[in-house]
C-alpha cells in the first residue's frame, strides 16, 4: 500500500474524483504537452453525467485560464467510456491535433493514463489485508499505529497537517451562513445547529448535536468548495474530523494519542482503497462514506485503548452496515443526500465503536478483509444509475 499522504489529501471540494483529479490531469497534460496552444477536453460517464454539480467544468477551466491557453469543455452523456470517470484531453497547434490521452479519475483524487506509466507512487507498506497486517503486529509485538509508523516513517509531521486542517475546516463551517451555491439553493446549517448547543441539554442529546454540527461544517465547506481532508474522499471529508473534534473538545484524550488514532484510521481507510474501492462512480457511495463510517469507528476504537481485534470489529460493523448505500446526489451537486449522511455515519461510528466494546471480537464471524471485497462486489452489482450519475434513486425522483 502507499502512504498514508496518498489517503489523507488537503484540497478543495467538492469531490477528490470531480475535482481534484481533473485539476491534477489538467495540470500534467498543459506541463507535459507545453507546445498545445487549444486544448479540447471532453467529460464522460459520472464526469459527464454530475461534473456541473460537481465543478469538474469549474476547475478545469480555472486552471486552463492559469495557464493563458484557450480551450473547450465538452459533456459526452452518451458513450460508454473505458471507466465510470473518463477525461480526454485533445491538444492542438496551428488548428492540427497532436496528441490525444485518456486520463482516468480512478478516485480519492488519484489519476492514471491509458497506455502510461506515470511517475510511480512507492508501495511502502508490505501487506494490504488486515488478516497479514495482524500477524505481521503479533509476531512483532507492535500496536496498529506503531505498524504505520514501523513502514511510514516520516508519516507524523503530515498527520499534524491532517489534524490542523480538519480542525480549521470546522472551524471555518461553522463561521459561514448562508446559501450554497447551485439550482438547491440548500442553506447551511451548521452554525445552528451548533448555536443551539445548550448547557442544559441531556448529555447524549449535546454530544450528538456537537458531532453532527461539525460533520455538517465540513460537508458544507466540501460542498462550497472550500479546503478539507479527503478521508477517504471530498464526498465523505466530514465523518472523522466530526469524530476527532469531539475528542479534542472532551479534553479525555492528549494529542499524542489522537494522532495515533488517526493513523489507524488512516490504515484502515487504506486497506479499504487497495483491497475494495473508495470510488463511488465504482461502487456506490458504501465506498465514500461506508470506509469514512470504518475508518471514524477505527479511530474512536483506537482512543479508547480497545485491542486490536475489537478495533477490527468496529470498523467491520461500520462499513458492513452501510453496504449496499447508492451513490444519487441530486442534480449531481455533493450537497443532496451527501451533507446529511456525513453526519450519519458520523454518528453511526460512535455507536460501531460502543457496540465492538460489548461484544467477544473473538467470536466474530465477519472479518474486515471479508465485508471490503463484498463491499466490492456489491458495487458492482449496483446499476451505473446508483454510480454518481444521479440517473437514479433520489436523482431521479426529486422534483424541483
């Protein structure tokens, strides 16, 4: 597996797939092919079908704009491309092309070409099951975070980065009223809801209400646009940052400790990305925000000191239990359902996390590498109009 820096992305919403990894083809197409003076990129499948809402179009012509190169933007809704998010790049000089690629949005804002290597991302950590991950730490008398520390050397000062941004991204949802952007006209609703907190609330009551106002800070801030930590997508940024904020704010758990839970989060997420999909053009949003609910209740787990069988068996509970989740954002804007299942699967980690407490992890019948490659297999099964394409479910049905 790769490091955790290829998991754990700063950038601007509102879809690492939408919009980060068009930015990223865009960027190695105009540095590579410098001599193009018209470049013609046309969008296909999810790209096509939701890049309006998901500002695919935006990005890509900001960043051509950047670069003083004239170009042109072209939906293709019809064609069955070589994966569920295809760009191709068309360059031009004097009016004659010169060269065509295929770049795939392959998710969580990774890229890859047709036909090319591209400069290859080191492979650090020796095993992608869990299953070998934890004979691996019991040979070796290692914890989960230390086996991420053990191969991901350097990982720590970036995990700092990791916790500041999600903190900022929070704090920043929390300061902004008004409308997002888009034919929804969806207003935000987090500083409300935070403002609402009360003293007098019944605990359980104020503690819900605390993790779902910063799941929807930083789902609205993705939404908008704004800078967040893809974990493990813009889609579902809003679900551990939720869960990490509540244990800075409890004032139970030292940074050391927290930093530690987010890597094991982070490994968790990563297993997920090399043995199933975090893409949900691929399989559904189960991928974003089922591995987002998995890697929120591995972290959750992890602070409170549980063994490393039960820390499994938080994070199966989480994603086994979103299996099946479609992907139908409506009008292809991250805002309907997305926003609201952040603070879903927020919660629904606490209570992954509560129930892995009580139970023997030793009788288990569910493995972690069991319930991703059904999670798999299970998009697969989902029609392409449960895929991002907003042709089907609540897309569809939704009525302006």
């Amino acid at each position: 597996m790769h490091s955790l820096k290829e998991l754990y992305k700063i950038g601007n919403g509102p879809s690492s797939s939408h919009t980060i990894a068009p930015k990223k083809a865009t960027l190695l197409f105009v540095n590579k092919y410098k001599e193009c003076d018209f470049i013609k990129v046309t969008l296909y499948g999810s790209l096509a079908l939701t890049g309006k809402g998901h500002l695919t179009d935006y990005i890509i012509d900001k960043t051509l704009n950047e670069h003083g190169i004239e170009h042109e933007i072209e939906f293709n809704y019809l064609d069955l491309p070589p994966h569920p998010n295809t760009m191709i790049f068309h360059g031009y000089k004097n009016n004659q092309e010169i060269v065509t690629k295929t770049i795939l949005s392959i998710g969580g804002g990774s890229i890859s070409v047709l036909g090319e290597m591209l400069e290859e991302i080191p492979i650090i950590y020796p095993h992608k099951y869990l299953y070998d991950i934890k004979n691996y730490i019991l040979e070796n008398n290692l914890t989960l975070c230390e086996y991420v520390y053990t191969f991901d050397k350097d990982i720590k000062p970036y995990l700092e980065e990791v916790y500041k941004q999600m903190i900022k991204s929070i704090q920043e949802g929390l300061e902004k009223d008004g409308v997002l952007h888009g034919e929804l006209k969806l207003k935000r609703k987090a500083p409300a809801i935070y403002k609402s907190l009360k003293q007098d609330d019944q605990e359980i009551y104020r503690i819900k209400k605390e993790i779902t106002a910063y799941a929807y800070a930083v789902a609205e801030e993705n939404a908008s646009g704004g800078q967040i930590v893809t974990a493990p997508t813009c889609g579902a940024a809003g679900v551990l940052p939720s869960c990490l904020m509540w244990a800075v704010k409890s004032n139970q758990y030292p940074h050391g400790k927290i930093i530690d839970a987010l890597a094991v989060a982070g490994l968790f997420g990563n297993i997920v990305k090399f043995t199933a999909s975090i893409s949900g053009a691929e399989a559904g949003c189960q991928a974003e925000i089922g591995t987002a609910c998995s890697m929120a209740a591995a972290f959750l787990a992890s602070l409170r000191g549980l063994s490393t069988d039960s820390i499994e068996q938080a994070a199966e509970i989480a994603l086994e239990h979103h299996l099946g989740l479609t992907c139908d954002p409506i009008q292809g804007y991250v805002q309907i359902p997305c926003i609201e299942r952040n603070a879903v699967a927020a919660l629904r980690a606490f209570d992954a996390c509560d129930l892995a407490s009580m139970l023997d992890s030793k009788d288990s019948k569910i493995s972690f590498d069991l319930v991703c490659k059904t999670m798999l297999e299970t998009g697969k099964d989902l029609g392409e109009h449960y895929r991002e394409t907003s042709t089907g479910g609540l897309a569809r049905n939704y009525k302006v």
